[in-house]
C-alpha cells in the first residue's frame, strides 16, 4: 500500500460527491490552513459537546459534508472524504473515543486518543508555549 502523505508548503485539493463544491487548502497542519471554497455550500448549527455552536456545512446538490466551523476562527474541520486516497496526512488525534464500537481499533500509538474533545485552548497555549521555547 502507498500513502502519500501532504508535504510542508503543498496544496490539497478536493471536492465532494457531486463536484459542485470544491475545496483546496494550503498550510502544513490544520493550525494556519487556508482553505478556498467554489461552490455555494449550506450549514445547520449543532451544540459541541464543549457547548459552544459548530456550524456542519454540506453541498446542497449532493448532501456531502465539506467542513465545520466553530466561533474560534482558528479552529476548523474538514471531511476527509473530500480528498483522494493517500492525499491527507495520517491522524494525529482520535476524538470522542468513549464512542467507539467494540469492533472499532486504535490508529495506533503514535495517535492520541481523547475520550471527548480536548480542551483546545489550553492545548492552543501549550502549542504557543512550545514555539516560544524553540525560538
Ligand atoms: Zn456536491
């Protein structure tokens, strides 16, 4: 099996089912990506279970999920599904673990798994904190 994973300063492009949404983002991690939309997506707003609002947006011709958007600007999720295979770099986190079916398995220790979601800012500060020791 060959997965490629996204290389530092490449752009990620992808689209959901139908190719009427269309997604492309730059950036190395999901901190600091910029994504491009073409296409007209929809949202409906649901409650995290951090009690924030997170917006779930979805093409209106085809039903696919593209992405999240949370009050945080910072913060942003997209659909895997999105992309071609071997296109996304492998995970990092698992969230809501405490969900997970019996039959479901770990990604492996190099994966963190989190029963719900993590705190994100106190993990933000502790990202900052680590840039500022390297500098
Ligand atoms: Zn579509």
């Amino acid at each position: 099996m060959s997965q490629q994973a996204r290389t530092a300063g490449s752009k990620l492009e992808g689209s959901c089912a139908c190719g009427a949404v269309k997604v492309s983002v730059n950036g190395e991690t999901m901190n600091g990506i910029c994504l491009e939309l073409q296409g007209q997506p929809k949202s409906f707003t649901t409650r995290s279970s951090n009690n924030y609002d997170v917006n779930r947006w979805f093409c209106s011709e085809c039903g696919s999920g593209t992405h999240l958007t949370m009050p945080d600007p910072s913060m942003m999720g997209l659909m895997g599904g999105l992309f071609p295979p071997g296109s996304i770099a492998p995970p990092t986190k698992e969230l809501f673990c405490k969900n997970r079916e019996s039959w479901e398995k770990s990604y492996g220790e190099n994966v963190r798994e989190c029963d719900e979601q993590p705190n994100w800012e106190a993990e933000a500060a502790e990202r900052e904190k680590a840039a500022q020791a390297q500098t």
